[in-house]
C-alpha cells in the first residue's frame, strides 16, 4: 500500500492545510493542494497542483521529480513561464536551506 493512500482525502477546513511531517515518498503521485509536508523527502514522485493551496517546509526533492499542473494551476504556471525568472524578486522564489531542504510557503 502507497504512502499516500493514507493522507487524508476530503478538503482540510476552511483556511487549514493538513500536516504531514517526517514521512519518505518514493514513486508516489502526490497532490499536494490542502496539504502542508514538512520535512518530507520525496524520491521520483509526480506532484500534482491544481489550486496552490499547499506549503512544503523544509522538505527534500530528490530525484527525478516532475510537476503536472491542472486546472487554474496550469493558467498561472503558463503565464509564469513568460517571465524573466534573473529579475524576478525573491518573495517569489523558494527558499533553499543550508541542510538542502526547500521550503515554499
């Protein structure tokens, strides 16, 4: 059985995102609207995005990961890729820790 079968499926509440900390992902479709990984390591997974309602903190991408963008998700990404990404402002960029992590919050 996958990881991620266990997360929690329905909505998080209002204004919440559901924790999930310390856990390894490897091979795994992961969608990451309505949650919040923290300290997560994750190994040749497909993240899926559809609303940009999620946080990664402190979370290791290792390998072979890719991103599909749906719905509203695919609108921003496909205007984002438009832009100069040298002169972008760094409120905009994620944060990379000294242990190798990322956080995009």
């Amino acid at each position: 059985m996958s990881i991620t079968s266990q997360l929690p499926r329905l909505p998080p509440p209002p204004g919440r995102l559901y924790l999930v900390e310390n856990l390894v992902f490897n091979g795994d479709h992961i969608q990451l609207d309505g949650y919040h990984f923290r300290n997560c390591a994750f190994a040749e997974c497909v993240f899926h995005i559809s609303a940009g309602n999620f946080k990664l903190e402190e979370c290791f991408l290792q390998t072979n990961w890719w991103v599909k963008f749906e719905g509203n998700a695919q609108k921003v990404f496909k205007l984002a890729s438009m832009m100069d990404w040298q002169s972008v402002s760094p409120n905009y960029k994620p944060v990379w820790h000294p242990s190798g992590g990322v956080s995009i919050t």
